[in-house]
C-alpha cells in the first residue's frame, strides 16, 4: 500500500493482505540498495500464516520518494516514526543485512511494542570498502551488480532458483535498480560509519534469532558468529548459502522464523 | 567468492548443479504431472504464490525450470518461461499484456505465423496492430498511440532478413514507456543478447538454433525485468489487481518478474501450453553446444556465401553480412559476431529453375524448418507460396527464384558440391 509519510510517498508491502493493527505485525527491513522485493518469498508467507506484515521501501527505495536517510539512526528513527503512525503496538522486527543494523538502533528507540528481534545475514557492525563506496557514488548500477555477484552464493553462479525459471542475478540487478540512484551510496555509507552495534547488541533484552550464511561475502559468517555472541541468548542457524538468504534458502529461513515465532509470547 | 561464469560455460551449467540424493550429472527428466505436497500448508503456500515450488507441471516443471534459468542467465534476463513453441510464447506474452481495445505496433516483415496472429487473430478479440517497415524507427515511433501496450519484431526478419535498429528502436519505446519485445529466434543470445541493448521482452522459438537439431518444438518468453509496470491505468493486467489470488498487482509482489509471474498465473493455468519434460531435456541438450555450433554456422554460412556470390548461375544473394544488404551497417553494430546462418538467393532461370534445384540437391534437405544442425531448404515459390502469383510474390517481398537457405554445420565442400548437382540440373533445364 502507499501512504503519504513525512510529506512523501512511501511503500508498504503487506504481503497481499491488508493490515490489521491488532494483530502480531512483522516489519521487515532491506538491506543496502534493496527493497521490500528481497521479501518476495517472506512477505506473503506470513501473511498468508496470520500474521500482519510490513514491509516498507525506505525513502527512496523501490516506490517510496523521498530523500534517503543518512545514517543507521535516521533509519530507525523513520521506522519508529512510522510504527508510530501506523499506531502498531506489537512488533518483531526482521531485518536483513544493513536492516540488522537498523533494528539493533531500534532496539534502543522501541519501548513496550518490541517484542523480538530476527537477524537475517546479520552483525554488529557491516564496513564495506573503499572501492564499493566510491564506485556507489560514480556508478550505483556498476556498484550494484557487483554486490549482487558478491552476494550470492553458489546458486547465483549456477542460475539455481527455488522459484521456477527465476535468476537470482537478472532479479537481483533489477530489484536495485529500481531504486532512486542516490539512495545506495547513502546506504553503504551509513552502514560503514555505525559504531553502536556492540553496546547495542549487548543491551537487548527481548528474544532474538539469528540466521547466518555459511558463504557470506558481504557480512562474513565469522563477523555474524561474534556478533550474537553479544546477545544474551540468541538463537542461532547457520545456512549454506551467500548473504541474500531471504531469496537462496526462502523456505529453510522461513521455517526457522516461522518456529521462533510460534514460541514467541 | 562469485565466478561470474562466461557464455560458454553458463550454457553447459546454468539451471541445474547434480543433485545431493543421485549425483546425476544431466539434468533429470521429471516426467511426472504432479509433486507431492509435505502438509497442507505447503500446498496453499504454493497455490497462493508465497514461495516458489512446483505444484502441477502445466504451471512449472524441474526440468522444464532448468531450461527456463539457463535461458535467463544466457539472455541476462531476471526471469524465464519455457512452453510449448514459438508461436505459443508469442501468444503468451500478447495476452498477459493487451486487452480488447488495446493497439499494437510490429514489424511488416516477420514470420508468417507472428504476422497471422497479429492482423487476424487477435483483432477478433478487440486487439489491432499497425505494421511498419522494423528498419525505420522513425515510423515505429509515428505509428505509437495513446492506446499502444508493446512493440514487437524480430531481429533478424524471417524470411526476409531485415535487421532492427535494436538500440534506437528501445530508446523511442523507453521515451514513451512502451516495453519492446523482440524474436530473438534467428540471433540467440550467442549472437546477440537484446537486453544490453534496452529490449524489455524476448520471445525465442527454441525449435531452432537454440535446440539446434531439429528434434523438438518449444518455446520461450525471457523477462528482462528493465520495464516499469507501474502505470496501473495503462498496464492494468500487471500493476493492477489479479483476478484471483486476492487481487494481487504482479508489479507490487514480483517487481522485475511480475511478467512471469503474471503469465505463470494466467496464461499457463488458463491456455495451459507447457513444455513436456522431455523436450525441455532434449531443447537443453541443444544448448549445451549453442556456442560452437552458432560459430560453426557463421563460419559456414560466410563460406557459403562467397560461394554465391561468384556462382555464374546466381542471379543475386540476400545476407545481411554482406555490403550489399541495405541494413548492413546496423548488422556490423548490433552482430558483430554474424547475423546468422539463413541466406536467400536467386538462381537464374525462375521458377522452374527454383524447382529443378531443390529437386535435384541430395545432402540438404528440403523442408519447412530453420535452425537445425543439418543444411535445409526452401522453395518458396514451388512450395509454400505455389498457389500465388510472380507478382503477388513481389507484393509480399518474395520472388518466385528465391531460395531459402539455413545453413548447417556439414563439412562446407560437401555442402558446395551438393549445390552444383543442384546448379548442374538448372543449367540442363535452361538450354
Ligand atoms: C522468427 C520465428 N519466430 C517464431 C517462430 C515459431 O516457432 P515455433 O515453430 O516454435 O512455434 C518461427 C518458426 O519458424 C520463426 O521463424
């Protein structure tokens, strides 16, 4: 659905089904240079399982205008910002890569309404090099199609797709094409200066899931295991695939979240 | 890290890695209609399209989808869709985009079949096109009306071999938010992949060089993902609300796929022309060798062309490699690596002549299909267009001397020696 947020058009994928407050919502967060399309197999999945979904294109990103937020806090605020309006008291947050971060602020911004936290190819802490940084800034298509090579596992090489005669790269390169032209490097930079994710990620008290990628170039499963070492309690799994998990394993993560979930209060 | 596989290796590999259970190397036949679901769950999830899997082989097929993900990595589209031939694709692809009142505009010069559909076929269901000449961007770009959905043509024109201006002709669809969808038959992705150049759609008949031996019918609609559905009044069957499923919009859920996922939901639960498994297979095969044999069929087809042109008995040579076709300077920019392997020609003498030459060859074959490892012929004018006229001929772009020739990968001084039997019985015939 679009709504008008902050005087422009924003996205929300709510996963075919219409939104409904009273129920348990899952917001999900993209990741640098994405959109709600890197839920394609989650949005749907959940709603269709009960639950109310939101998926938003941060401004600037797939349909929502805008101007792209600065930083992992300007993200969270937005997405405060936005439960707030869409007056949502009961949410697991699901993010994926740079969404990991924004998640960990919110962890902070959120009060009563948090109810857990779902880390997809997850950290602490996401730099990214010199290089992409530049190359985001002098050619986000050129910088885009090389973070969807990285990104992808063996699958991605291999056209191998769950879903019938897709191709995670010709799906990948378009889906962060779609986007606004600026709104990657403003991404990338974003995720290169946060430094909170440590004390962050030590300070969260509600229940947390994590589900890494054995092949993860973009946040290395090394950097993702230290990372929940900082979280009290944190489920963990590992999947044998690269960092675009969500599209790679939909239905082995989907079924992870989906148990998390049922044992949720 | 990524490998970022080359065209030759993407077609040997892509789509398909041996399975864990059976270390199959080839890709496995699936013959089978149906696919067992693990919980009822699972069976609504794949109903409602919550994720990808296969439920009834009409809508998807293992083998069928390896053929699909080869041919979207080949083509660098985000998604695929095999079925059961060329002119289904094309169909396909016209329906999930045009509704009654809606406009089209092609190319003049293309395969009888695209041409029949198009001016015949479709207009019964309130869907009109206007042909114009492919090679004249400026009267594609003339021909656009508010109401116009795609503009469609092939690359190489069958039979006639006019080539499209691909870059110029997708800026104009670009500029007025039109998808371009191109027949990509005659080039395959080997030659020339249309998507680099701003092509939205492409539609193959893979019953030619892409399966390359003559063995199967099929077909296949590659989605580039680079078109912007977004605009719910003009694309209503894409952005706006699907008649089952909740009403989903395509273009929200699936973005770069909604085509796909579109014609998955509609075309194939609802006309239902699948590729049979086995076919997918044999297409697949095909594939496998496209580079070396699309390099070996230009190697022959410009050997064979020198051949013509200096033959005494050849009146005149159509390829657009060479400088006298009138669109070879956009051939040397857009096929730089050839523009395939069909060639027409004249043999001095006519009709009759037409007639004595295709009787009297033994190596190449002479029937009604393009694109087969083998040499093959046509005489249109003894065969498929006997009953017109010289004159009606001309009207069509056709003589009654023309041959039409696909050239194959046979040892090329077999293929010569051949044609001079044929030229042999042409030159008795004129004395
Ligand atoms: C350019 C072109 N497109 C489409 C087709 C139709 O293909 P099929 O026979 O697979 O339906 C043909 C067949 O000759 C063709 O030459």
């Amino acid at each position: 659905m679009i709504i008008n947020f902050k005087g422009a058009e924003t996205y929300l994928g709510t996963g075919g089904k219409s939104l409904d407050i009273n129920k348990r919502t899952l917001c999900f967060l993209h990741g640098s240079g994405q959109n709600h399309l890197s839920f394609i197999q989650q949005a749907r999945f959940f709603a269709y399982k009960g639950y109310s979904v939101i998926v938003p294109d941060m401004p600037a990103h797939g349909f929502s205008d805008g101007n792209p937020c600065k930083s992992i806090k300007e993200n969270a605020e937005w997405i405060n910002d936005l439960l707030v309006k869409l007056n949502l008291k009961d949410v697991v947050i699901i993010g994926h890569s740079q969404g990991c971060l924004v998640a960990l602020e919110l962890n902070r911004i959120l009060k009563n309404s948090l109810k857990a936290l779902i880390f997809v190819a997850g950290s602490n802490e996401i730099p990214v090099n010199q290089f992409l940084l530049d190359l985001s800034k002098e050619n986000p298509q050129k910088a885009s199609q090389m973070m969807v090579t990285w990104g992808h596992g063996i699958d991605g090489d291999m056209s191998i797709n769950k879903w019938p005669g897709h191709s995670h790269y010709g799906e990948g390169n378009n889906i962060m094409c779609m986007n606004k032209p600026t709104a990657l490097k403003y991404d990338l930079h974003s995720c290169n200066d946060y430094s909170n994710g440590i004390d962050a990620a030590k300070n969260i008290k509600v229940p947390a899931l994590a589900v890494l990628a054995k092949n993860d170039q973009m946040t290395p499963l090394k950097s993702g295991l230290k990372f929940v070492e900082l979280i009290k309690n944190c489920e963990t799994h590992i999947l044998d695939c690269g960092h675009f998990l969500p599209s790679e394993r939909p239905m082995e993560l989907n079924s992870i979240i989906n148990s998390f979930l049922s044992k949720l209060k | 890290m990524s490998e970022n596989y080359k065209f030759d290796t993407l077609s040997l590999h892509a789509g398909h890695i041996p399975d864990k259970e059976t270390g199959s190397r080839a890709v496995p036949i699936y013959q089978t209609t149906s696919y067992v679901f693990n919980s009822t769950e699972e069976a609504a999830s794949l109903y409602n399209m919550e994720v990808g899997g296969h439920l009834y082989t009409r809508i998807s097929n293992p083998t069928v989808a390896a053929l699909e993900q080869r041919l979207a990595a080949l083509e660098g589209g985000a998604s695929a869709l095999a079925c059961s031939s060329g002119m289904a694709a094309m169909h396909l692809v016209v329906s999930a985009i045009c509704s009654s009142g809606d406009h089209i505009v092609a190319s003049s010069k293309m395969y009888g079949a695209n041409i029949n559909l198009l001016q015949h076929t479709m207009p019964r269901f309130g869907v009109n096109t206007d042909f114009v000449n492919p090679n004249d961007p400026e009267a594609i770009k003339s021909a656009i009306k508010p109401n116009t959905k795609l503009v469609f043509g092939e690359v190489i024109g069958n039979p006639g071999l006019d080539i499209m201006d691909v870059p110029e002709i997708a800026k104009i669809c670009n500029s007025k938010n039109i998808p371009l969808v191109l027949d990509a038959t005659f080039n395959t992705p080997y030659l020339m992949q249309p998507f680099k150049h701003g092509a939205n759609i492409i539609v193959h008949s893979l019953t030619k060089w892409l399966g390359g031996h003559g063995i199967a019918i099929g077909g296949a609609i590659v989605n580039g993902g680079n078109f912007d559905w977004g605009d719910k009044d003009k694309f209503p069957t894409i952005s706006g609300p699907h008649f089952a499923l909740g009403g989903i919009s395509f273009w929200e859920e699936f973005g770069p796929s909604a085509l796909i996922a579109k014609i998955r939901a509609e075309g194939m639960y609802n006309f239902g022309p699948s590729l049979s498994p086995t076919n997918a297979f044999h297409l697949m095969q095909g594939i496998e060798t496209l580079p070396l044999r699309m390099k070996k069929h230009i190697e022959n087809t410009h050997t064979i062309l020198d051949f013509l042109v200096n033959h005494e008995m050849v009146e005149w040579v159509k390829h657009p490699d060479l400088d006298t076709h009138p669109d070879h300077e956009v051939a040397k920019r857009i096929l730089p690596k050839g523009s395939g392997s069909i060639v027409a020609f004249g043999i001095k003498g006519g009709r009759e002549a037409g007639k004595a030459f295709i009787e009297s060859v033994k190596l190449a074959s002479h029937l009604a299909n393009v694109g087969d490892a083998k040499t093959l012929l046509i005489h249109p004018g003894s065969t498929t267009h006997s009953h017109l006229s010289s004159e009606a001929m001309k009207e069509g772009g056709l003589t009654d001397d023309m041959i039409r020739l696909s050239v194959g990968l046979e040892d090329i001084n077999d293929i010569t020696k051949d044609f001079e039997r044929g030229f042999k019985a042409v030159k008795k015939l004129n004395k």
